[in-house]
C-alpha cells in the first residue's frame, strides 16, 4: 500500500512539472528550469582518481550532486549541467546525452556537461569492481535525470549578470627557480618551471592568474530566486586527510550549499547555485609567499567556498537589470586533435624502466615509472582526439567550454578578443582529455607538458581557441 502511494505521489509531482511547464511555454520570452540530484555513491569501497598513487575511499565526507540550468527563449535552448567529479569520459557523457535528448526531444547539441574536477570523488566509468559498477550506472541515470527535471520545470524567468573578485585564493603553480635548483623531470631531462616547488627556491610565476568570479543569476518573474550558476578559474582545493580518504565535492560543494543562504533562497525547493571550474590547468590554492595557520580538514574547502560565495553574492547586488528577454543560442564543434606520439627512443626507455628492479627504479627521478607506463599507453593510441567545443549565449552572456584541464592565459585570451560584453569559460566539459598548456608553456616544461599529462599536440590550444572565437564571432551575428 505505502508503495502504491509513493508510486503515485511520484507520478503527480512528474505530472505536475509537465503540466507547469506546458503552461509556462504560452508565455513568451525566457523561461529557465533548474535541478539538483545526489550521486553520492552507495557501495563501498571506491577508489579516488585524483593522485599518482590512488587511494580507496569507505565513507562520503559531503554528497556529491549533478546540478542542471536549463535555458529557452523561442527556438534557442541550452541546459548546463555540473557534476561533482574528476572528469568525465566523453563516451559517457554521449550516452547520458543521447538518453536525455530522446527523453526531453532537446538536441545534445543543446547540452554542456562538465565536471568540477574535485580530486576526492571515483571515476565517471560503470566498471572494475561491484561498487565502481553501480555509481558509474547511477552516475549516468543521475545526469539524465537532472536534464529531464530541468527542462521539465522550465518557467517564465528572468536573467541578470555580473561579476566580482577573489584574488587572494588564486595562485599560478608554476615557477621558474633559482639556478641549479631543477630537479630531473621523470624522463631524466631539465625542465624550465616546476610546479608546486619548494618556495626557498622560487624566483618568479610562470603566469598569471584570473580572480575573476562570473555569475548568471537566474530569477522568476517575480525576482525569486531559481538559479545561479557561477565561474572561478581556480583547480580543487582538497583536505588534509587523517586516517581514511572520503569523497569529497570540495569547495564547489560547499559553495553550492551556501549560496541559498546569500541569497536568501533557503526556504526554495527550486533553487539550485552551482560552481563551474574556470580555467585553472595551471593555477591552484597554495600561496607561496605566505603562511596560512593550520587547516582542520576540509577547513580550506570551507573557506574558499565562502569568499567565492560572498563575491557571487556582490555580483548579484550589482545587477542593474534582469531580462525577460534574453536571446539564448548554442553553437558546437567536433574539432580533431592529433595525439602526441612518443619517440621510439622514449619508448625503448620506458620500457627498460618498467623491466628493472625496484631497487633500481628507486634510484631514478621521481615519478619515472609512472611515466613509462604513460609512455606505453600514449604510444597506444589510435585515430585522433575528437574534441567537443561548445559556445552557449544568454543574453549579452556567453560561455566558452574546453573538454581539457586549461591553462589561464588561453582564458583571458577568450575573455578579451571576445565580441561580447561578458565571457567566461568551462573547462573540462564535454569530455575529459588531460591538461592543455600553451606553446609557450611546451618550451618552459614542467608537469602539465610532460606526455601523458598532456596528451594531445602542442600547439592545441592554440587550434581550439581560434575555432571558438569563429564559433563567438558567428554567435555575435546571429539574431
């Protein structure tokens, strides 16, 4: 009896956001829907991807969400979707999409996916052991359901945008040394930067940073608030774990569940604040000029979390304008990369490496092993890197999106030639292809250049950014 019951409170509340949204589409203008579903996993043990050596997790520390915004005005429509993890693999997010679009009737060419990159979460795949199997199932249930819950709740809305600063948790991680300081890399050779290096030696950064937090906040017509997704170009932050390793959504989680309050949307079942990974391949949360007191776990989570909830919260308050009107408009493109191919001599060397004692392997630089088994699997690969780009505009707003772990410069470098008032990016969307530095980065070396890290040819960035800005250009003419 209790089952029936549910099946059929189930049945109305699904029936009751058609029924809104059937409503809804008789009004003209912009009309916005929203999402959240928890993925936390279940099973138990998982292991986190977000290290050399991965680690198994046994608990959650803080749920892990797929989170929707879904956007339509006339025939434009784009839902943006944001999922508490690592990466996700580009043939998973095909199949959620192709399951969502023959759900919902949208294109999955009117769909962006990306992930957060929190470092504390298992892999996007249903496979390997039992626990693994069923969050990677629940995972894709998960995203096609936020989609078909997003867009089934569209209504008529409103749409403003802003954008404020938080400088001081953002820092370029690459660093040029002091002379005779640079360790061997893993291939034995003398790069030009580090990453994360012992500060006693640093000299300069490599690059800049971006503090700038982007936000497009999403309101009724009645200026409720329904949803705000915003930007920060800032990698995961992470915990000083003591004892087991946990699942984590890092800062953006907690950003998520703090945002309501700054808004005063505590008590709304519809809003839904989510926070997209800005570019951030080379930029992360360690200053290294100065000391921080000691962090409780998750503290620094927590506090980033708030400073970039307090920005988006005066981006907000700086909103002159909310339109009912907004233009909404989506243009992608499959642009092929080739892979980087390693030499044969590098390939004879990686496995030497792999055939001698540990004893032996001791003594190499560090990381050298892991590396060879790069090697060996980049020489592998087959075909080209199809890679997905994807411009979305609401209104004077526009989203730029990179299936890579992109470096800071070729974000600013979109922000500034862009025709449009406001521009930010999202990385690692529509796929899950490693780091992608600049040239420029190619010549000075370091981690986020090393092949295996960096998987596809060197001057990719370069080839993707000039597709994107047709991409905006074509966007900017269109009506």
């Amino acid at each position: 009896m209790t089952m029936k019951v549910l099946c059929h409170c189930v049945s109305c509340h699904i029936l009751g956001l058609h029924l809104l949204s059937a409503v809804s589409a008789a009004e003209p203008g912009l009309r916005g829907g929203t999402a959240a579903i928890d993925i936390t996993p279940q099973e138990w043990p998982l292991t986190l991807r977000g290290s050399f050596f991965p680690k198994p997790a046994k608990s959650a520390h803080d749920p892990l969400h797929v989170r929707a915004l879904a956007f339509e005005n006339g025939n434009g429509r784009a839902v943006i979707v944001i999922v508490d993890l690592l990466g996700i693999s580009r043939d998973v997010l095909d199949d959620a999409k192709k399951r969502a679009a023959k759900v919902t009737g949208w294109r999955t060419d009117q769909m962006l996916i990306a992930a957060t990159h929190t470092h504390s979460a298992p892999s996007s795949r249903a496979e390997g052991s039992a626990p693994q199997v069923a969050f990677g199932k629940r995972l894709i249930d998960s995203i096609v359901e936020a989609i078909e819950q997003a867009i089934a709740s569209l209504q008529p809305a409103l749409v403003g945008f802003g954008s404020d600063n938080v400088p001081d948790e953002v820092f370029n991680r690459r660093w040029h040394l002091k002379e005779g300081t640079m360790p061997l890399n893993p291939f034995g050779e003398l790069d030009k930067v580090k990453m994360n290096p012992d500060r006693k030696h640093i000299v300069k950064p490599a690059g800049p940073t971006d503090p700038e937090v982007c936000i497009v906040d999403l309101r009724t017509r009645t200026k409720k608030p329904l949803g705000l997704l915003a930007n920060y170009s800032l990698h995961y932050v992470g915990a000083i774990n003591i004892g087991e390793r946990q699942v984590s959504a890092d800062y953006f989680g907690e950003f998520a569940r703090i945002m309501p309050w700054r808004l005063r949307a505590m008590s709304s079942q519809n809003f839904v604040a989510m926070l997209s990974n800005g570019t951030s391949g080379d930029i992360n949360n360690i200053d290294f000029h100065g000391t921080r007191a000691p962090r409780q776990p998750f503290e620094q989570c927590r506090i980033v979390a708030a400073k970039v909830a307090d920005a988006s919260w005066r981006a907000s308050k700086g909103i002159n304008e909310y339109r009912a009107d907004a233009p909404v408009a989506m243009l992608q493109r499959e642009v092929h990369l080739e892979w980087r191919r390693p030499s044969d001599a590098l390939i004879l060397r990686s496995k030497q490496i792999l055939a001698m004692s540990p004893d032996e392997q001791y003594k190499l630089p560090r990381l050298a092993t892991s590396y060879a088994r790069r090697v060996l699997s980049q020489a592998k690969r087959e075909g080209k890197a199809n890679c997905l780009v994807q411009v979305i505009r609401i209104g004077e707003q526009v989203i730029v999106s990179f299936p890579f772990e992109t470096f800071v410069e070729t974000g600013l470098e979109i922000k500034k030639a862009s025709p449009f008032k406001r521009t930010f990016v999202i990385e690692l969307a529509n796929g899950s292809y490693g780091y992608l530095p600049t040239p420029k980065h190619h010549k000075l070396g370091g981690y986020e250049t090393w092949l295996g890290t960096s998987k596809v040819q060197k001057d990719g960035s370069e080839i993707l950014k000039r597709n994107l800005l047709e991409m905006l250009s074509e966007l900017h003419k269109m009506k």
